[in-house]
C-alpha cells in the first residue's frame, strides 16, 4: 500500500479540521508554551527547538494552503454509500446526536442513547454532501430507528454489502488452487 499525495493532503486537512474546533485549540497553545519550557533549559533544549519548528511548519506550510484555499478535501479517494443501500454494522457504536464508540452511564447522559450492534443491518435513506463530508441518514429495519451520522467519523464503523462481496471476491481470487 502506498501514500499518494492527495491521501496525504487529506490527512492534513482532517487533522487541521479536528484541530480547529474550540477544545482542540489549546493543545496547539499547550505544545507552543511545553517547547518554550523546553527550550529555557539545555537538557531539552533540541527537543524544545524541534517541537517549535514543527509547530511553525504546520502553521506556515499546511494552515496557509488551506486557508488560501488551495487545498480541498479531495472526495474522490472515499467510497460513500448512496441512497438506499445497505451497509452493515462491523463495530459495536452508541448513538446520542452523534457518534459514540463507548457509553458512560450517568445522571447526566442523554437518555435517549441508541445502541448499535455489531452485525445489524442499516439502509441510507437520504444521502447529503457538504463542504468537507457527507452526511448520511440510516434506518435500521422498518423505521424503528432513524440515525444521522457524518460519514468521515463513521466510516471506520461499517462496511456496505458490496464491499463485503468485494473482500470476499478478492479473498477467494487471492487462494491459491494448486
């Protein structure tokens, strides 16, 4: 398997995207006030020079091109389910308004979390691109849960049935008879 350069592209432009949401802004903030500490002290001094130049690089090179918009989230290295297909479950995941890979019971949670298990069955009943994802409607039988997902968050999570039948294609294909 190798790297393309719009696959790398990607990554950054995730990482940037996850990085700019408000809680996430203060790790940057931790990491630049961490390397200056590192840097006043001669023992990790070369650690601190290094994590700061790493944190300059990242905001003149990577932040610069997607804020002058000259990268974009190329959407054609995903495979997105369309409209009425059916994708099964491959991971155990709660559902609250968004996507939870584990619940913590307390006074507090929302109680409407829905439980999705592994092996069930979802179809996409609407389908929506935005910007930088897709947003995704399941149903899961006859209407009796209705859930809404970000596909980027999720996709890990579930696979479609062609997908499967391609694995199992290829599996097969990979043996060898003689």
């Amino acid at each position: 398997m190798y790297i393309s350069l719009s696959m790398l592209k990607n990554k950054l432009y995730l990482f940037d995207k996850w990085l700019s949401e408000g809680r996430n802004t203060l790790l940057v903030l931790l990491l630049v006030v961490g390397s200056t500490f590192m840097i006043s002290y001669e023992p990790t001094l070369f650690y601190g020079i290094g994590l700061l130049s790493i944190i300059c690089f990242y905001v003149v090179f990577v932040k610069a091109k997607i804020l002058g918009l000259d990268w974009k989230l190329d959407k054609s290295l995903y495979d997105v389910p369309q409209d009425q297909e059916i994708i099964v479950v491959t991971k155990n995941f709660y559902w609250d308004g968004s996507l939870k890979s584990y619940h913590v019971q307390s006074h507090t949670s929302k109680p409407n979390t829905v439980f999705i298990e592994k092996g069930t069955e979802l179809k996409v009943i609407h389908f929506k691109e935005t910007d930088d994802d897709w947003i995704l409607m399941l149903k899961k039988g006859n209407g009796e849960i209705v859930i809404t997902v970000n596909y980027l968050e999720s996709k890990d999570y579930y696979k479609t049935k062609s997908q499967i039948r391609e694995e199992k294609l290829n599996k097969l294909l990979s043996k060898k008879i003689w």
